[in-house]
C-alpha cells in the first residue's frame, strides 16, 4: 500500500505541473486582474474538488467492503494486530513477531523493485546513448524516466517528517520546491521561446524533463488531499481535528506566489544559469556513455 500511495499515486498526481499550469496561463494572456483571479479560482477550485470527491468515494467503498480475513491490515497498521501468548511452558520467541510479515513483504519488493528500477533506468541509458537528436519525444520521455525516481525518493525522504509536528511540513516542502523548480524551468524556456536566448534543443529537452519527471514525482495532489481529510478528523500528529483547510490553502497560496517568483527569474535571469546547468548535465551523461 505504501508502494502504491507513494510511489504510483504520489508520482501520478503532481502538484508541480497543476500550479505551474496555471502560472503559465496567467503569463500567456491578457487578462483583467478580476479575469486572472476568477481563473485562479476555478483551476484551484477544480483541481482540489475533482480528486476529494474520488477520495471521498474510495473511502465509501472501502466502508461498503467486508473484512474477509484478519490479516488484510497488519502491513499497514501493524499495532493492531492480536498479541498471541505463549502457552505453558513455551517461549515467546517462539512465536511469530508482528514485524515479521512486513519485514519479509519490504525484502521481496527489494528483491523485485530493485533490478526492475535498474533494468528501466538502463534502457534509458540506451535510449539516449542510440537515439538521434532528431528524435526528441523519445529523448524527452527517456530523461524523465531517468529524473521521476530521484523525486519520488525525496518525497519518501521528506514525508518523514510529517509526523513532527500538526502539519505535514514534508509534503508541503516537497510541493513548493518542486512547484518553484518546475516554474523555473518553463520560465527559460517560454524566455527562450519569445526573447532572444537560445538554448540548444539538448538542454530545452533537458529542462522539460526535470519539470515533468523530477518535479512531477516530487510533487503530489493526492498525499496532499489526504492529509487535509486526515486533518480534519484529527488523525495527524496531535490527534487534534481542523486546520485542514489553512494547511491546503497554505500550500496552494505558497505555490502560486514562489512559481510566480520562479517563473520571472527563469525568463529573466535565470535562463544562463539553467543553460550552464543542462550543459553540466549533457557533458556528464556523454562522459558515463563514453564507458558503456
């Protein structure tokens, strides 16, 4: 369940390319202030509801569902699990702990995750190493593919310390870092697209695979929407219920006035520093394929 929640679902809904969508769109027209702040509203409005309502109906339906064996929730809430007791004369190391079934289903995602991570990333490589430059969508889903775990790690990292306080300060940091990269990104290239800045096809690749696979997997709308639900019935750190509500309007208020910020360094800016950056990273990746 971890797997799923964090890894497929954390990484298939990004709070990244959401907010920075919208900046984008601010930037892109000609909108009177009531205009621009209505569209706010309605893709805020839009993003947040669509998903709460499946999340409400996910928890409908698990509700509906019968408990069908006495197992179904050790690996995710294990201190529920009955505590057997030894008989007369037995040793309580005799018996099964309540780690064990964890413990034994964490090595064998390990033992699968791990060379399939690998054997992916390498076909990655390959990908990069025998593709034509002309070939750009390839190149692009290649060096997503190669950036979203570096995320998805970091957000797991992060959510460590959601426990340590009322908000989940993990999620929220992990959102507006990758909020700001991702505007930073798009913001060099829209500079490159209108202005005078070139950077070479190589390096815009490059950006847009940082914003879509590293921020996109860095990012996440559903953890986030879960926690609010998790705030308002008092099941985060503290037990104590609401502050859902500022904490999600905490976090879509943040992302919109650091992607803003972000957006205008990179047209500005920020567009040499991201050149040196994606040519740092084309020179090292030609260094590693020269001993492939």
């Amino acid at each position: 369940m971890t797997g799923l929640r964090i890894g497929l679902c954390g990484s298939l809904t990004t709070f990244a390319a959401w907010q920075a969508g919208l900046i984008i769109a601010i930037h892109g027209n000609t909108w009177s202030f009531l205009e621009g702040l209505g569209e706010v509203f309605l893709a805020q409005g839009a993003g947040v509801c669509a998903p709460y309502l499946f999340l409400a109906l996910g928890r409908k339906i698990a509700q509906l569902l019968p408990a069908t064996s006495d197992r179904a929730g050790i690996r995710t809430v294990p201190e529920v699990r009955p505590v057997a007791t030894a008989p007369a004369g037995g040793r309580s190391q005799d018996l099964p702990g309540a780690s064990g079934a964890s413990h034994g289903q964490f090595d064998g995602v390990v033992v699968f995750a791990g060379p399939a991570l690998a054997l992916a990333l390498w076909e990655c490589v390959c990908v990069l190493n025998g593709s034509k430059p002309a070939d750009p969508t390839g190149r692009l889903w290649a060096w997503s593919l190669i950036f979203a775990p570096i995320g998805a790690m970091i957000r797991w990292r992060l959510a460590s310390s959601n426990k340590a306080g009322r908000i989940p300060w993990g999620t929220f940091t992990a959102n507006i870092v990758a909020t700001s990269v991702a505007c930073l990104c798009f913001g060099a290239l829209a500079s490159a697209v209108v202005g005078s800045n070139v950077i070479p096809a190589e390096e815009r690749i490059i950006l847009s695979a940082i914003a879509i696979g590293f921020c996109g997997s860095l990012s996440t709308v559903s953890t986030l929407l879960t926690e609010v639900q998790a705030m308002r019935q008092g099941r985060q750190a503290g037990g104590k219920k609401g502050g859902g509500m500022r904490y999600l309007l905490l976090s879509l208020t943040t992302a919109l006035v650091a992607g803003n910020f972000f957006f205008e360094l990179g047209s500005i800016s920020g567009t040499s520093l991201i050149k040196s950056l994606g040519t740092i990273v084309v020179l090292s990746l030609k260094y590693l394929f020269s001993f492939l």
